[in-house]
C-alpha cells in the first residue's frame, strides 16, 4: 500500500463506491495528527466510532405493523426516538467502553419489546421507546467542566482559547471546535457567569427529551431548544451575536415561555 494517507484514503473511497462494498478503515501504527488540527492535549489517538443511529434503527428495531410515517405525530416520535437511542448507544459504547456489549443487546430487546406491545397505540409505544432511551443516560450527575459554554458556542481552532488545552472531549465541525450533545447536556461550568442560563436552558432541552407518554413530544421543539439554548449562552458571555453579516447585540439575561417560539398544546414553547 502506498505510503501516502491521501493516496489512501482517496482508494478507500473508490473501493466504497462500488455495488455491495463496504469498506471498514483502521490503523496500527498511531496516524499523525497535524498540529493546527490537535488539541495538543491528547498524546495517543483512540479511535472512538459514534453509533450509525438510523442503521441500527432500520435494523435492528422491528417497527410496528402500520406505522405511518405520514403522520406528523408519529413521524416527530420516531425522530425523537432517534435522537434519544443515540446519545443512549453513545453512552453504551463510548463513555462507558468497559460497559459489557450485552447491555446495548438488552437495550434493543427492551425496546423491540415496546414496539411490539399490540395492546398500546403505535404513538404510545415509540413514546415509551423514548423513555427507556432516556432512562439510561439522563440520570447522571452533571460535572463541573472548565470551557464547556465556550464550547457550546463554538470556538474556531485558531482561537486563542485553544491553546490553553483545558477543554474536554472536544469535537471539530466545519473549523469549529465544540463538544458532543451528551457532554453539553450532562455538564456545567460554575466558573462562567454564563453558567446559570446555561443550565436553565440545559434543564429545558432535557425536559422536551423527558416528557411523560401524555405529553406533546416533537423533534421540532427539540431543535427549537437546542437553538434557544445556543443562541441565549452565546449573547449573554459576549453582549452580541452574529447572523452571517448582521451583528445584533443584545445580552440575553433569562428565558420565558412564549417569547420566541409560539406556543402549542402542553409543550410549553420558551422564548
């Protein structure tokens, strides 16, 4: 095999675009980490996979008989069954490695179980799914972790910030460097005068992934969350935010219902 990674990895695409091909990559020697794109924190590379949520969800869950995706409240069920089954998996395979596999099997069982419940109403049973999702990585304790709101709002890697090597299970997106869902979700950071607004909108994305099986559950409300979470940390640490080319400055000090989003049924839209 040729030396060069780009040569490489440019033939492990080749080999993945063919008919009934799947190509696995991994490595035994520990692969160079350029300097601008390492955090300078980490001395040995882990190769951590996130889980292929839909893959395992197509299958691995058999879906009841009769499920129509063309309802909206089944279709925003599933989406938030997918959200959920995801940061379990992620706390299943990747905080917890030492976690023996068959609790991702048992996990699984459990819910094939729900889905196949004939006497409950297919809404009533992703619902549950839901639950059992959140059942396993909800109730642990947040931790104190120092950067973690610079984080959620995203830090370019040429940041001056990043030097100081102090932040923790970091994830780079488009040359952003931010933290994966379940850290932002699970943590705060009591040094940041941001911190409380930080957790009262943390404690408002967890409640839409919590509801009970009588309430309104929506994906579109979780993404509603998760940008009202974004946006407030991020105006009121620095007094303004930016929209493409419009600054708007503004600091956000609380959140109240009704504010920006409209509200709908029980669902209590914060704004």
């Amino acid at each position: 095999m040729c030396p060069d990674p780009s040569f490489r990895k440019g033939a492990l695409r080749v080999l993945a675009e063919l008919a009934n091909v799947k190509v696995f990559a991994t490595y035994t020697d520990i692969p160079p980490l350029p300097a601008q794109s390492s955090s300078g924190t980490c001395r040995q590379a882990v190769a951590c996979l996130m889980p292929d949520v839909k893959t395992i969800m197509e299958q691995r869950l058999q879906m009841p008989d009769g499920l129509d995706m063309g309802q909206e409240a089944v279709l925003l069920r599933v989406a938030t069954l997918r959200v959920t089954l995801g940061l379990a998996l992620q706390k299943l395979l990747l905080v917890g490695l030492h976690v023996e596999f068959s609790e991702v099997e048992t996990l699984l069982k459990d819910l094939n179980g729900k889905l196949q419940e004939s006497a409950q109403r297919i809404d009533a049973r992703l619902v549950s799914c839901v639950k059992i999702c959140n059942d396993i990585w909800i109730r642990d304790a947040a931790s104190e972790r120092q950067g973690l709101l610079d984080l959620l709002c995203t830090i370019e890697e040429d940041d001056d910030r990043v030097q100081e090597q102090r932040f923790p299970q970091v994830v780079v997106l488009q040359d952003f460097l931010t933290a994966p869902l379940l850290v932002l979700l699970r943590g705060r950071d009591l040094k940041d005068p941001a911190n409380m607004l930080h957790r009262r909108c943390q404690s408002l994305f967890l409640d839409v992934l919590s509801r009970s099986d009588t309430a309104v559950v929506t994906a579109g409300k979780v993404l509603e969350f998760a940008y009202l979470w974004s946006l407030g940390v991020k105006s009121n640490k620095y007094g303004e935010v930016r929209f493409g080319r419009l600054m708007v400055q503004f600091q956000c000090q609380d959140i109240e219902p009704g504010s920006i989003f409209e509200q709908s049924g029980m669902l209590n839209a914060t704004k």
